[in-house]
C-alpha cells in the first residue's frame, strides 16, 4: 500500500523521531517535536487511507452502454465507430479525494477519440462517465472486462489498485451492405431475368421458350404450338423454361486454421465479412440464403430464408463465427504462464495479494523423501546404519572392554564414521529442500500458486487444484489455455511444428465440409448456388473429398463457388511462364530471403493453382480474396460468374 | 493528469491551477524560512530553503527528503556546527516541550513539507506505475488534475499541520515525563518533580524513552492492523472470501495435497508409458 514515497517518508520520519527522543533530547526537544509531528501526520494519513480504502472499494457501481448511432445498442455494426460510455457510482458515504479509473479495452482495439482513463475526486453518491470511440472494423466480439480502479491520497504517499470486475460482451456484426444490396438489385443487362427470377433449363412454368416436343396426351391445349405443329403435320407441345428463386447456400469456415491471426486479422473475420455481404446481397435479390458454419468437428446449419429477420440471425452467426479463437493449446508453459500472470495482476488484483493468495516460504522446499529415489537413498544408506547400530555398538564396547587404547580409537572411528553418515545424509537433505530456492525454480513455483489460487477461486474447485497447477503441467496448461480464451487474450501461435509442418493443415475440416455439401445437394431442390468460403489451401489428399462433392454438386446442376482468403503480402500468381515476384523486405540476408520466399511462394503458387485446376474439372470456380479488397470486388465477381451462367 | 507527455515547467505554469498550488506551497516554504530564520538564524534558515526552492522549481521529490534531514539537523545544531552546542540537561529534556518557537517552527515545516508533496502530486506523479502489469504500456506518469484541488485543502492544510504538530508536543511531553517503574503492579509512573530522586528499579531516561515510544508504536500499529483487519474481512468480496478459505485449505493440507499430486502424477506418466487410459487422472479435481 505505501509507494516509495511513501517509504521514504516513514523512514525519515522514523528516523527524526528516533534521533529526537534518544540522542539530542538532552540538548533541544525540536527535534523530538518535529519528528512525532511528522510521524503522526503520516500516521493519520495512512489510517485515514486505509479506513477511505476498505469503505469504498467495494461500493463502487458500474454501468456500461454502448452507443451506435446515437442510440444504446445491444450489438455493433462493424465498420462504424460506437462509443463507450461507462458511468461509475460511489455508493458509499466516503470521500475519495483521489481515485483513477481506467476502462480495459478489448484486444486489438485502439482508441479513436475520448479517453478510457478518468481522474476524479469523487463523493459520496457522486458518479463518474468515462466516454470514448471505438471502431470494429471486422466482424467479432467485444468483450469489456471492466475498470481499473486506482486510489491515493493527495500526497502520493499510499496507492491501492482493484478491478471492478463487469465483463460484458458485445458482438460485432457484419456491416450492413446497403449500397452493394441496391446495386445487386438492378439488372446488368436485358438478358438477365428479373430481380429475384432465374431461369433453369428445367421445363417449368416460366416465360422463356425452352424447348419444343411431340405432344403427349395430357398435355394442356394451350401449349401445344401451332405454327410448329402444322409445319411438321404433327402435334408439337411448346416447353418454357422453369422459372425459380435460386437458394444461396453458404459455407463458412470456420475451423482452427483460418482463427488463427495472421498479421493482425484472422482470416475467418474476412471471409465472415464476405459472408454476410454476399448474403445481404442475395437477399436484395431476392434470393433464399443459408448458411452452414463448419469446423474441424462440426456443423452448424441455418436453413435458407430470405426475410429480414433471418438476415440478423445471418449476421449474427458470421460474427458469433468471426469471434471464435483458436482452441488449440498452446503448449509452451513459459509463455502460457507470462501472459497468463499479467492478465491475472490485472483483472485478479484482489485474488493476487499475499494476504489472499500466501507465498509461504515453505512452498518452495523439495521433500527429499517425496522422490523414488530419495527412499532408495534413505534406505540404502542410513537403513543399514540405524538397523545395525545396536549391535555394532555391542560389539565395539566388547572390543573396547577387552583391548584398552586400542579399543577407545575403534570406538571414536565407529563414532566418526556414523556421524559422518548422518551429516551426509543431511546434506543430501539440505541440499536436495533447497534446489526448490533457486531462482528459476522458485519463480514458476509461485507463478503456478498464484493462479492456481486464481483458478481454483474460479472454478470453485478447492486447495487440490492449487496443489495439481502446481504440480501437473497437464493441467496447469489446459486451465490456462481456458482462462486465456475466456478473457479472449490472443496468444502467440506457431503455426508450424518441431519438423517444420504446418499445425493447421485442416484435414478433419475437409471430411466435415465434403459431408456438409452432400447433405445440401440431398436436400437442394432446383438450381442452387453454392458459395464456400473456406480456405482449402493446405489440404492434402482429403481435398479429393472435397472435389468429389463438388463434383456431385455440379452434376446436380447446382453451381459451386469456392472463395479461399489470400494471404496478405503474398503476390497474386504469376501469368503462365512468368517469373515469380519477390517479397520486398530488407531486414535479412537477401540470398537467404530470396531463396526461402521462392520456395514458399511457389509452393503456395502451385498449391493454389492445383486447386483451380482441379475444381474446374469439377464444375466449379475458384476465386482468391487479397484481404484489402472490398466485398463490392467480390459481389462483382460473384455476380459475374452468375450471370454468366444464366446467359448460358 | 496527461499520457505520454511530460509537460514542460512552462506548461505548468501556464495552468492557472498550478500556478495557485505552486503559490501555495511557495508562500508555506516562506512561512517555514520566516520561521527558521527568526529562531535558528540564517544558516538554518537558507540550507533548507535552497533545497525546497529546488524541489519547487524542478519538481523534484529527492529535495523534500534532504529538506527535513536538514531541518533536523539544523534544529539541533543551528549554525551547523556543534561549537555553540552546549552540554544536555535533564532540565531540557523535562521542560522542553510546548516552547512557542518550537510549535511555530515545527508547525510551519510541516505546512510546507506537506505542500510541496502535494504539488508534486500535481505537476510530477501522484500515482505509482505498476510494475507487476506488462499488459497496460507504460504511459507517462499519472498526475492528479489541478481542477480537482478544492478551497477546503489549504485550510485543512494547516489546521493538520497545527494538530500535527499538537500531537507531537503531546507524544513528546509523555515521553518526558513517564518513567518504568519495575516495582509497582502497572510498571508506569509519572516522573517526579525536578530536583526529586527517583525511588525505584527503572532504566535510564533514553532508553526510557526509546521503550516507551516503541511500545506505544506498538501499540497503535497493532491495534490499527486489528480492527482494519477485521473490517477487511466484513467487507470481503464473495470471490475475496472463497480465495481466503481456499488459500486456508491449502495451507492446512498442503503436504497431504502435495504427496498425492505427485503419486498421481507418477501414475498418470506410469500409465502414458503403457498406453493405458487415463481419463480418471485427467482433469479437474
């Protein structure tokens, strides 16, 4: 609680004191005077913190709105500045002539205007607003932890940090895409059917002459064609074309490898974005609209509609989706354990000090007798000693009784030699308690207790947790994992493994994906659209699943679109022959970086146009997004490819 | 209160609240100089006043400390010398306290020194960094906004410091006049008239002293750590009480605890080597 300030008051005054009452009191009581005066002012001082302190800090209320367009709003729309407004009450009936409160931002989230922090004197019933401006720019969560809460006196002598802990979450959707909608609602050319209205080379109901045919009996008087009829002397029925709403399925993903930050976005953030305009859009058209988020495990379907309603589920979904972090453990426990303290001091700040959560010197002690071969050790080397000591000793006094001198200097050498093995084995002892006092040891001893404290307060889950955080790296690690992504803290992820292979290669993805397609052919009734957008850069041999569904997709007369992320700084493949670009960096050796780039980059080339080659054998089109380009790009080449078959 | 600037002592200036404060705290060290100068002359008076017009100047904390080590210093040997120094009387010691000069000195050093805290509050670093947070940047220092000073703090200013300095006259006239006494039941007594012997077993008059202010620090220390203490624990917050009880629980089964993690964890990697299941040792207790 005392700041080095503080501290240095104290002893000074101490020390005055000291020097007054003791040593020159005989000569002047100035000193003695002064000393005490100063000595009772801090005094007062302290108490008055300490009792200012323990009043207040539990009495503080906090209220948060988020304001979006003028309004309090439950959700934000991404790519439009909301503002934070955070009101603190002090409900209790003390003055804090000091206190500075800090709003916790969310990850990755910058101040665009305002201030998060607050320094206010604050009375009793009295409230504070902090007001600043946020700017989501991809879809996601925002999750608010809740406010720092510093106090101190006017001095700067006494300092107390808590946290008022009101987590909130507000989901971020994608941003409504009402230009790109209008601008998909008008017709690009007079062949195209109107808004809503596509045509299907399937006999139907529809406007367009599709196909002439022999009558059959049954068939209605009206279509049978005249003119055609009396040219060939036999009765020819007219087939128009089906006229049908096209059903928009979409396929996001959202697996492990595309959560997984790659400079600064996630790539699953770009294709939700994607997502929901293409939906919005489609809608605007008309259009029915489904969406299937799959991962590495899992479906989840939203049947296809096209009521607005289901257009906020839609967006609702892309950014649940959008939000989701990668959930694969991270394993190194250094770096689990440095993240994970910080955040702890930060939000725990009241679970984190020694009187709450002790250090006891003892903690770090290392039971001999608590390893395998400590009681090997004990056994075999003092065992011997303690069990044969009595006759050894009987015989040794027989021997001294019997030879004098000589047996006097037996004795003391069978003394020594005892002695000496118990003073071993106590230093084996010491030796052996004390390793758990070295630095490195001792540090993650008490990092691991302290948030093992923290954990099992949480969890509710009792002293045997503290204990297992400590011991069981297992558990420490899956519990810290956990509490890093319930407090939604991106943590540094390798993407490649010890022999240099990438941990993402989403192949369980591409079974769920291909079953998730051939549940939407089996269930698809006239042409549909089938958008995926998933990065399937890196599948192996189950990218051959994935091109079987596609396959089928197509033969069912169903069009695929497959939409994969491009990653940023990676130049877009070169024409056929053409040399590859470079990567322009400067900071490395220029051989090495040019030849590992070249081989990156032609790996991920060739990926990529393996990949193309072997969706349009199936049907299908590929189309890459660079993460700079606008969803209006992509709805134009989406809308292209569309219109383009319609024409067909 | 600014971030990631430091202002210049110009800007400060400039801020009409600081400039008051700084007046404030000025006029205080003024004060204390008038009064170090009228009762311990002039060497007493400018070292400490060189060393509080530096502190005031350049903000610095440093100054305030050497401030009162000179004071004290000063106060005893005011020319800085032990030539005019005297031999120590019990006569002193006795009647020393409650002197005019005395109050009025100790009464405008303290205004001053509690000033100039203040005021480095204001225009340095009213709040400590936090050194345990690698998550929080580490902004420039946070300083209290002059706008939040109220009309009320220069009277409460002095009217602490005259009962600070009360209560020292206070603490040091029972100091001076209370003796152990080792043969009567409440081993205290009041200490007899100059020029009376004193009958009894007791200890010498410093160490007397020294006795009875560790003991009534002591005292007061305890008493105070008691009660906020208990307070502490009525007004424990629900995840406070369950880290308390928890932590108690540790401490209580703490070895037991410890052999069965690490027998468990003997039989997990047992288990692991022969690629048997072990979900029963996996998890959560």
């Amino acid at each position: 609680m005392l700041t080095a300030r503080g501290w240095w008051v104290l002893i000074l005054a101490g020390v005055v004191t000291l020097l007054g009452v003791v040593v020159v009191a005989g000569w002047t009581a100035s000193v003695a005077a002064f000393g005490l005066g100063l000595l009772g002012w801090f005094s007062f001082e302290w108490a008055l913190f300490a009792f200012r302190r323990r009043a207040t800090v539990n009495k503080l209320e906090l209220t948060r709105t988020l304001i979006q367009g003028r309004r309090v709003v439950p959700v934000a729309w991404a790519n439009r500045p909301c503002r934070v407004r955070v009101s603190i009450r002090n409900a209790s009936r003390v003055w804090l002539p000091f206190v500075v409160f800090d709003d916790r931002l969310p990850p990755r989230m910058a101040v665009q205007s305002g201030s998060p922090r607050a320094a206010v004197s604050l009375a009793p019933g009295a409230s504070c607003e902090i007001e600043y401006e946020l700017d989501p720019k991809r879809p996601g969560l925002l999750r608010f932890e809740g406010v720092s809460v510093r106090l101190s006196d006017l001095c700067g002598w006494f300092y107390h940090r808590r946290f008022l802990r009101e987590p909130a979450e507000f989901l971020v959707l994608p941003p409504l895409q009402s230009v790109e909608g209008k601008r998909r609602g008008a017709k690009r050319a007079n062949t195209l059917p109107p808004p809503g209205i596509h045509r299907i080379r399937r006999a139907g109901s529809g406007d367009e002459l599709l196909d002439l045919r022999d009558y059959v009996a049954g068939d209605p008087p009206k279509m049978i064609a005249w003119k055609a009829s009396a040219r060939r002397d036999r009765l020819i029925t007219k087939e128009f074309e089906n006229d049908v709403p096209v059903r928009c399925a979409v396929f996001l993903d959202a697996s492990q490898g595309v959560r997984v930050p790659v400079a600064g976005y996630k790539p699953v953030e770009q294709l939700a974005g994607i997502g929901a305009a293409l939906s919005q859009a489609a809608v605007k058209n008309r259009d029915l609209v489904g969406l299937t988020v799959f991962d590495d495990t899992a479906t989840q379907m939203t049947p296809a509609k096209r009521t607005s309603t289901h257009v906020i589920r839609l967006l609702r979904s892309y950014a649940e989706a959008a939000a989701l972090l990668p959930d694969r453990p991270q394993t190194d426990l250094d770096v689990l354990t440095a993240t994970a303290l910080p955040l702890a001091n930060d939000i725990y700040p009241d679970l984190m000090t020694r009187d709450v959560n002790s250090r006891p010197w003892r903690l770090y002690w290392r039971p001999l007798l608590d390893t395998k071969w400590g009681w090997l050790f004990f056994l075999l080397w003092l065992g011997p000693i303690c069990c044969f000591l009595p006759p050894v000793l009987n015989l040794v006094m027989q021997f001294v009784l019997s030879f004098g001198i000589v047996g006097i200097g037996v004795l003391f050498l069978s003394f020594w030699v005892i002695t000496i093995s118990v003073q071993i084995f106590w230093l084996i002892w010491w030796g052996h308690g004390l390793r758990g006092f070295l630095p490195g040891n001792r540090r993650k001893v008490r990092r691991r207790k302290q948030l093992g404290l923290v954990y099992a307060t949480l969890d509710g889950s009792g002293p045997l947790a503290v204990e297992r955080a400590i011991h069981d790296d297992g558990f420490f690690r899956d519990r810290t994992n956990r509490f890093l992504t319930e407090h939604r803290v991106p943590l540094p992820v390798h993407l490649l493994d010890p022999h240099g292979t990438f941990r993402f290669p989403g192949d369980a993805k591409a079974g769920v994906l291909s079953d998730a397609i051939l549940r939407s052919v089996g269930r698809a009734r006239d042409n549909e659209l089938f958008v995926i957008l998933a990065d399937l850069m890196h599948l192996g041999s189950t990218r051959s699943k994935v091109i079987r569904a596609v396959r089928l997709a197509t033969a069912r007369h169903h069009r695929v679109l497959v939409v994969v992320p491009w990653p940023e700084g990676v130049p877009d493949p070169p024409a056929a022959g053409a040399p590859l670009p470079r990567i322009a960096r400067d900071d490395e050796p220029a051989a090495i970086v040019s030849l590992v780039e070249r081989a990156v980059l032609a790996a991920y080339h060739k990926a990529f146009a393996d990949l193309r080659a072997e969706l349009s054998r199936a049907g299908a089109t590929l189309i890459k997004v660079n993460p700079d380009d606008a969803v209006r790009l992509v709805l134009e080449k989406l809308d292209r490819l569309r219109g383009v078959r319609a024409r067909r | 209160m600014t971030k990631n600037h430091e202002p210049t002592i110009f800007e400060l200036v400039r801020d009409p609240a600081i400039r008051t404060a700084a007046f404030v705290t000025a006029a205080c060290g003024l004060v204390a100089f008038g009064a170090l100068f009228l009762f311990r002359g002039p060497v007493a008076a400018g070292i400490p006043t060189a060393f509080a017009v530096y502190a005031l100047l350049l903000r610095a904390v440093w100054p305030v400390g050497v401030y009162i080590i000179s004071v004290a210093f000063l106060l005893f040997m005011p020319d800085g010398t032990p030539i005019t120094l005297g031999s120590q009387t019990t006569f002193m010691v006795r009647n020393g306290g409650f002197a005019l000069s005395d109050m009025m000195l100790v009464a405008a050093v303290l205004t001053y020194v509690i000033a100039q805290y203040r005021f480095l509050g204001l225009t340095r670093q009213a709040l400590p960094f936090d050194a345990d947070s690698s998550f929080g940047r580490k902004d420039g220092a946070v300083r209290r906004p002059a706008t939040l000073q109220a009309d009320r703090e220069v009277k409460w200013l002095v009217g602490s410091a005259v009962a600070a300095m009360a209560f020292g006259q206070l603490v040091w006239y029972v100091l001076a006049h209370v003796q152990f006494d080792f043969l009567l039941t409440l081993p205290l007594r009041w200490v007899p008239d100059y020029g009376r012997d004193f009958e009894g077993i007791s200890i010498g008059p410093a160490l007397n002293r020294f006795v009875l202010l560790a003991l009534a620090g002591m005292v007061a220390a305890g008493t105070g750590r008691l009660v906020f203490w208990y307070w502490g624990l009525l007004r424990l917050s629900r995840e406070e009480a369950v880290a308390t009880v928890t932590d108690a629980g540790w401490h209580e089964a703490r070895r037991e605890l410890a052999t069965q993690e690490k027998r468990r964890g003997a039989a997990k990697a047992e288990a692991d080597r022969r690629g048997l299941l072990t979900e029963q040792l996996e998890g959560a207790p």
